[in-house]
C-alpha cells in the first residue's frame, strides 16, 4: 500500500550513512540519533507510530540546524529539509521552546515587528533579562539593539558623479536584517548609489517567512510568502535585491518575482564598469553560511566579489562546511549545542592572523560575535558588500591625499 504520510520520502533512505560525518550535530555529540539517518529512523519510527514521540526522541530530532550538509552529499536525494519541516510542523506543539525565541516568531509575523521589539529591548530592564536568557547562548547582551530609525526609504543614485543613470532597484531587507544589522544595508545602497542606482527600501515588506518554515509554523511561513509575493509585486523597482541567503532561499520559490542575492547584482554590475578599491593591508578571514552554500549554492560567489578588491588574501575556515550552530533560532533554542559548534568553527581559522572577519548571513554574524573578540579582542565581523565599501572610501581618500589620483580601477 502506497505510504501517503507527509514523511514518506523518509523512505528514500537507504541508511547508507553518508551523510553521517557532514552533519555538525553529529561530529558534535557522536550518537547516530543527533545524525541525518538517525533523525530519519526516528522520523520514520513516530510516523509509523512504533516509538512514541516523547521529548527525548523529539529533541534529538529537534536539534537538526536544518545546514542541509547532509542533502548535498546523499545518493538517495532525499529531501532532508522538506521532511525535517514537515516534521517540526507536525510535532512543534510537544517541543518547548525558549521565551525570547517564540516572541521573536511572533513579532516577526507582524510589519515592522522586530524594529518595534529592537526598540523595546533597549530599555535598561529589559536589556538585563535578555542578557540573563542569552548567559549560556553567546548571544550579543541585545541581539536586536540597533536602532533602524537612521534608515531613510530612498537612497539617489550617484549618477550625477558617474554620468549615468543605470535604473532603480528595491532592497528586500529581511526582518532581522532591518532591525539589527542596518549598517550593512546602508553601505548597500551606498554602493549601489555609486553604481549608478537609486535604492528603494519600500516600507511594506515583512518578514520572509524562512523563520518560521524552519521552526514548525509552514501555515504562517506561506502565509508571509504570499503576503511578500504580492508586495513584492508592488516594488516599482527593475529588480527586487535580497541580503540573507536564507530569505534569498525563501523568495525564489516564487518565479515571477524577479529576485536576485544583493552580491550577485554588484559583482555583475562591477564587472562591466569596475571602480577602484584601497589595497588591504591585511589578509581577511571569510566564513560562508550553510544557506549559502547549501540552499542559493552560489559557490564562489563571496570569494568573486571580494576579489574586485585588488591583491586581497582570502583565508577559509579548515572546515568549511562546519555549520557555526546559529541555525537560524537554533542559538536561542539550543544554547550551549550552539556555542560548542561555534568554538569548533572559529577554531578553524586562523584569527590570531586578520583583524577582519567577512560573514554573508546576519544570523551567523550576530552569533560569531558573541564569541570572537575571545580570539581577537579587535577583530571585526563585517558583510562582504561592507567590506568593498570600506576598501572603496579608503581609496576615494588615499586619492583625495595624492596617492596615483588618477590610476584606473582594476577588472574584478
Ligand atoms: S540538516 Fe545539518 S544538522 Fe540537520 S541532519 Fe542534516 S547535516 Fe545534520
Ligand atoms: S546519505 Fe542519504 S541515503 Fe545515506 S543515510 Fe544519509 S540520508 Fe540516508
């Protein structure tokens, strides 16, 4: 008889165990339950109801950062992250949750609801009982703490300095993104003003919906998927222009939206009229999130654009597909699992070395920095389009100063 559960394509698992020595949960604890073919046993054996989904067979389930290290290397194709969702799905009501990680889903359900939380956690009080619920997460003391009330809607383009104006696009900021990282999208429209470009950052965007894909809500993350479907149509933009990965790897499951990862757009664009960046006086640390890797598999992507900037030195974790533990609310949830996976990755590098550490997702950003000064007290972790930002006004000021005014930017 045809199986037509929801989990059926756990079936495809030939329990090969492949995938066994990708998956962080399992170079972490060691046990075949926190491995993909462990996890997929357990899915099958709740579904078929041979073991009861008690809290302990739901947690080992539960603490899958949902990397997909383990789809990219199976002979099977399963679909791990389709089947780890559908599962959350079914059994989030039995898995507890922390406080802080339930009031970020539901205020990102709402427009504007995580600025709203960002200025509500500034409060002194408040500020305190974050810090007391992130001691053991290595979360920041105030992971929403920015104030994105300095973002304007409009950035015009710079075309009256470059001679021509090349269009108009919209910044897909993310909700997290927004609330917490707003000198990244302002060094975004910086650079695509300098390009050429005016910058939207329409106001009525809300959150992706990739959160709450992950986290057992699949009802609330298509209704924010077709709420941002319709809204995104309204961009009057040429191009709609995204900054997370894991948003990136949620829009584009809708084809007539015309979306592209922010990256993508500026090295294309820097290719066909390159502009002239400072020269590093250092090598630069990169780390590349899993959803970068693994969802937009966009390969090469971040070590191309940073490569616009001449002779740099890019140094990779020894453990590049190591998962840094943030897994979207994965830190909040699960603490100290992901500050052990974030020793093992900041580990890898060779920190002592660079005072710069480039990061693509905000989540692995705000998690990073919740340990890496202990590596290097003057380390900083920046975007990569940050960092092209920093070489480029380096540059306007060393020619401002007389160093080669008029040499010619080089190719990426
Ligand atoms: S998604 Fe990542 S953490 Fe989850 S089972 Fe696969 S490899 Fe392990
Ligand atoms: S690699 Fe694929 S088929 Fe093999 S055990 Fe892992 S999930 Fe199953």
């Amino acid at each position: 008889m045809k199986n037509t559960s929801k989990l059926a394509e756990t079936d495809l698992c030939v329990m090969c165990g492949m995938c066994l020595p990708m998956c962080p949960t399992y170079q972490l604890y060691q046990v075949e339950t926190e491995s993909p073919r462990g996890r997929i046993a357990l899915m099958q054996a709740i579904d078929q109801q041979l073991i009861n989904a008690d809290a302990k067979a739901l947690l080992h389930i539960d603490h899958c950062l949902g990397c997909l290290n383990c789809e990219t290397i199976c002979p099977s194709l399963v679909p791990y992250g389709k089947l780890i969702d559908e599962f959350r799905d079914q059994f989030n009501p039995s898995i507890n949750k922390p406080w802080l990680s339930k009031l970020i889903l539901k205020q990102a359900v709402k427009p504007d609801g995580l600025n709203a939380l960002a200025s509500i956690t500034n409060r002194p009080a408040l500020k305190q009982l974050i810090k007391l619920g992130s001691t053991f997460t290595g979360l920041p003391e105030n992971p929403l703490a920015n104030d994105p009330s300095h973002l304007k809607d409009f950035y015009r383009g710079a075309y009256s300095e470059q001679g021509q104006r090349r269009g108009e696009i919209s910044l897909f900021t993310g909700c997290i993104g927004k609330s917490s990282d707003y000198s990244t999208i302002k060094d975004t429209a910086f650079l695509l003003n300098q390009l050429g470009f005016d910058v939207n950052i329409p106001k009525q965007q809300s959150c992706c919906g990739a959160m709450h894909q992950h986290s057992g809500q699949l009802e609330t993350a298509q209704t924010l998927l077709n709420r941002n479907q319709v809204q995104l149509k309204q961009f009057s933009s040429d191009i709609i222009l995204f900054f997370s990965p894991a948003c990136g790897a949620s829009l584009i499951q809708r084809k007539n939206v015309n979306v592209m990862d922010v990256r993508t757009f500026i090295l294309n664009e820097l290719q066909n009229q390159p502009l002239a960046f400072s020269k590093p006086a250092q090598a630069i640390a990169l780390h590349e999130s899993c959803s970068h890797r693994n969802m937009l598999k966009l390969k090469t992507l971040n070590i191309d654009l940073l490569k616009c900037i001449p002779d740099i030195q890019i140094m990779q974790s020894s453990n590049p597909s190591l998962c840094c533990g943030a897994g979207g609310l994965q830190s909040i949830n699960y603490p100290q699992q992901a500050h052990a996976l974030l020793e093992k990755k900041l580990n890898s590098f060779e920190l002592t070395q660079t005072n710069i550490l480039i990061s693509d997702n905000i989540g692995c950003s705000l998690h990073i920095k919740s340990a890496i000064t202990r590596y290097n007290p003057n380390i900083e972790v920046m975007h990569p389009v940050s960092y092209l930002v920093r070489q480029l006004t380096q540059k306007t000021q060393e020619q401002q100063t007389g160093d080669n005014p008029n040499a010619l930017p080089e190719p990426c």
